[in-house]
C-alpha cells in the first residue's frame, strides 16, 4: 500500500509539473496585447481559481456567486451577458452565463463548440475504445448518432408506457412505509430511493420491492459514486474520488451481470424486448464495435445517474418550497384532486392525467429554476470565435452557468422569491429558462423526469400535508444542491 501510494504522490506531482508547463506555454501563446481575450485573472498554475469556486458551491450553495462577483468586478455592475476568464482544474475556461449565451450555445453546438466534461469523469464512465473517450463526445458519435436512446426516451408511444407503471411504484414505494404521517422523514433520503426505484424499473425492469437485494446492491456504491465523483480529483486511496471510482467499477459489473442475463433470456423469449430501456437497446442489433457490454454498462450507469439523481433532486426542493408556500400547496392539492376524484378506485394514472397538471409542473419548472440539480455544464471551443467582443480561443473550455441566468434579476424580477405563476401563459423570455438546455443537446430525458416528479407529486400532495423541522436549513452543493440535514419533515394525513 505504501508503495502504491508512493507512486500515486509521484505521478500527481508529475502531472502538476506538466500541466503547470502547458498552462505557462498557453497562456504565454494568448498573452499577446493583439488578442483581445475576456477580462479576467488565471490564478495559479493548474489550480487557477479552483478554491474560490468550490468555496462559492459550498458556502450555503449558491455557485451563482462565483459569476456575479467577477462579473461586478470586470465590468463594473453584474452584466449577465460578460464574459470572464479563468482557470479551473488545470484548463484555460471562459465563464459565460445569460440569454445571449444560451442563444450562442444552442446555435453553435459542433460548429463553434462542442460538449467537454473534464478528463478524470471518464475514470466514472469509461469507454472500452481508449481512443473515445468522453471528451470525444462518445455519446454524440455512436449513441446519439443512431438515435436510439434520444428516440426511445422522446417518442409518446413509449413514455404513454412510463406513466401507470411509475404510478405503480409510487404507491407500492407509499404503501411500504417509505412514505406517510410520522414525526421526522428525511425527504431527500425518501426522493433518492424513489426514483433510483423507478430509474431501476424503467430501465432494467427490476422492482425494488420484489428483488431488494438488487435494488439495495446497486444504491449503496450508487451513492458513493454520486458523492464522489465530482469531489477535488485526488485518485488516491482513501479519497472520495477513488471511492466513487471503486464504486463506479462496482455498478458496472453488476449491470454486466445483468446484460449478460437479458441477452440470454430475449434469446429464450423470456424477456419482452419492449419491457425496459435495456430490452430495447438489445434489440436494436446495434454493431458491437459501436456498444459492447462493457459500454452498455457504462450507459446504462449513465442513464441511472441522470434519471436518479436529477430528479431526487427536484422532489426534494418541492417539499420545501410547498412546505413553506401554504398557498401554492393550495393550489396543486386542488389540481391533483381534481384529477384523482375522476378515476376510478384504484385505476392508474395515464397521459392524459399527466397533461392536466398544469400548474403542478409550473411548481416544478419554480424549482428547476432556484434549485436546479445541473447548476452548469461545459463546451470546448473547437474553433477560434468572437463572443461579446471577445476572442475565444480554440481548445479553451467554456464553463457555461444556466443557474446563474435563472436567479438573474434581468431575466427573473425578484429572482430569490418563489413564484410559479412566472411560467404560466407564455412563460418567461426565450433563451432565459434552460434547465433541459436546448437545440440538438437539449436533455432527451426532460419528459421521463417531468412524468417522475409529477407523478409522485399527484401521490403525496393528494394523501399528505407536511411541515419542515428545520425552516432555515442550509443548502449545500455536492455535487448537486441539497439540504444540508435532508430535509427532515413532519408528515399528516389529509
């Protein structure tokens, strides 16, 4: 161990040597007073302003802080459309936010930018084609490209079937005691296990209720690996990130096991091939050379990551806010009766119940803005542009922050208050509300987690009143906002 250790030390400051000589060599090439990059400091070598980002995630969760003080500083007021650089992780970034950069990103994806996730993710989703990895936008070239997932995931027909089968579980979840009157229920440990449930059954077909062991198996290291894997990137023993690296080669091999077993049992025709996600992609035929089961896995982990997470997150946030907004709560428990008292004793929901809940899902959409499970994403720029004024140069990431646009006062007036009412009619202004994103990367999983919340939604609100037990609780951001305690609630009966 020692000497393993001893090797991890060495390589780590190997590689601070190297990137700390690319970062002089770059900078160095655009130092030039000729190009007129964005205003804005690199900070150290390879750390770059790393701390003071992290600290704004941290500090009560509110990464918005990290744009809007340097946007205040540059520019002399918070002017959503700047543009500032700096340095994160070792990479050269553009921090860009507001309405004109949405408009830019979605216009422009593959011709002036391009989808970048930082190179240590790939550790958590790898490729067994070392050549593609994530960076090279694996999921653009193969499983984009024959549209199987974004198809499968947007076609009617197809989330029709989501709808009485997530309704399901949401009463057999309720019925098994995760949910009901009690004097503390931790409400983002409650929204975790539900849609990691539903994540499970949709995808894979496997019912937390009738094989535990499974479910249970794949949500502990599940967890792990969602806590870990976007901590400080420190592969070394004992650090979240080598956790979540250990717990990600975990889910993979047990989601292996059960590949290896769907392909035997569609071969036998035990298994429906439009059972689940997973049946599908099987029976699509797809090339191995293009998907093998080492990559299934890895896409099956991925479509767990953001099915789950995601939206656990959002569940969780409309408790607080119903909690502390009796009105509104008012209001989607009168919608939500309405369409249960049109159904039958024990009849399921379907599309078209889900099409009614109207001001349910502006509740939500009042979520996604304040608290959005993605606060940013990333692009590289595959070519020299200009930006506001401004040089981008090629190979340059683009930290792109959506979160800081939606609590922007110019495009949300009283930006910190809760108000569904912003999105009803037309909604607020183009390009201003992106939490799906938008253009050809818009989230082919926007509808599968409108029909997860809503859903559950109609299921609580209909049975249930709760009050939270700690009004000031303080948000946290790891990776993705969260109570710093879960939300504890106390819990009634209608």
């Amino acid at each position: 161990m020692e000497l393993y250790t001893l090797l991890s030390v060495f390589v780590l400051v190997v590689c601070i040597i190297i990137s700390t000589l690319l970062y002089y060599f770059q900078y160095q090439k655009h130092k030039d007073g000729t190009l007129n990059l964005p205003p804005g400091k690199m900070g150290l070598p390879w750390l770059g302003e790393s701390l003071d980002f992290l600290t704004a995630m941290r500090n009560g969760g509110k990464p918005e802080i990290f744009i809007f003080s340097r946007l205040a500083k540059y520019y002399g007021s918070e002017q959503l459309n700047g543009v500032f650089k700096t340095r994160l992780f070792g990479n050269n970034v553009v921090a860009m936010a507001g309405t004109t950069t949405n408009k830019l990103i979605f216009a422009n994806e593959n011709k002036l930018v391009t989808m970048w996730w930082p190179p240590f993710i790939n550790k958590a989703f790898p490729s067994s084609n070392k050549k593609l990895s994530i960076n090279e936008d694996f999921a653009k070239k193969k499983v984009r490209q024959m549209e199987i997932i974004p198809n499968f995931l947007r076609k009617t027909e197809w989330l029709k079937r989501y709808v009485p089968l997530m309704d399901d579980c949401t009463r057999r979840h309720i019925a098994a005691g995760a949910w009901g009157p009690s004097d503390r229920i931790e409400a983002y440990t409650v929204a975790k296990h539900y849609t990691f449930n539903v994540a499970c059954r949709v995808f894979m077909n496997i019912e937390a209720q009738d094989d535990p062991d499974t479910v249970a198996s794949l949500f502990d290291p599940f967890n792990v690996l969602l806590t870990g894997i976007l901590s400080f990137p420190i592969d070394l023993p004992g650090t979240k990130f080598n956790r979540a690296i250990k717990a990600s080669k975990k889910i993979r091999e047990k989601i292996g096991n059960i590949i290896k077993k769907r392909r035997m049992d569609m071969a036998e025709g035990k298994a429906a091939p439009t059972q689940d996600i997973l049946s599908h992609i099987l029976e699509s035929s797809i090339d191995p050379t293009y998907l093998n089961d080492f990559d299934l896995a890895s896409m099956i982990l991925g479509l767990l990551t953001a099915g789950q997470d995601t939206s656990s997150n959002i569940i969780t946030f409309i408790f607080k806010y119903l909690a502390e907004c009796p009105l509104v709560y008012e209001a989607v428990y009168k919608e939500q009766m309405e369409i249960a008292r049109a159904k039958e004793e024990g009849e399921l929901l379907n599309w078209e119940d889900i099409q009614k809940m109207k001001y349910s899902w502006c509740v939500a959409c009042e979520v996604l803005r304040l608290a959005p499970a993605v606060q940013a994403t990333y692009r590289v720029a595959i070519t020299d542009f200009m930006h506001n004024g401004f040089l981008i140069p090629k190979g340059w990431k683009i930290y792109w922050s959506t979160h800081s646009t939606h609590r922007s006062p110019e495009c949300f007036p009283e930006p910190e208050k809760f108000d569904p009412t912003r999105f009803e009619g037309q909604g607020p202004e183009p390009y201003s509300f992106v939490p799906f994103g938008g253009g050809p990367r818009m989230c082919p999983g926007k509808e599968y987690a409108r029909l997860t919340i809503l859903t559950f939604m109609h299921n609580i609100v209909t049975r249930f009143k709760w009050e939270t037990l700690l009004p000031d609780e303080k948000i946290i951001i790891s990776p993705i906002p969260r109570p710093e305690h879960n939300l504890p609630l106390r819990v009634f009966s209608h």
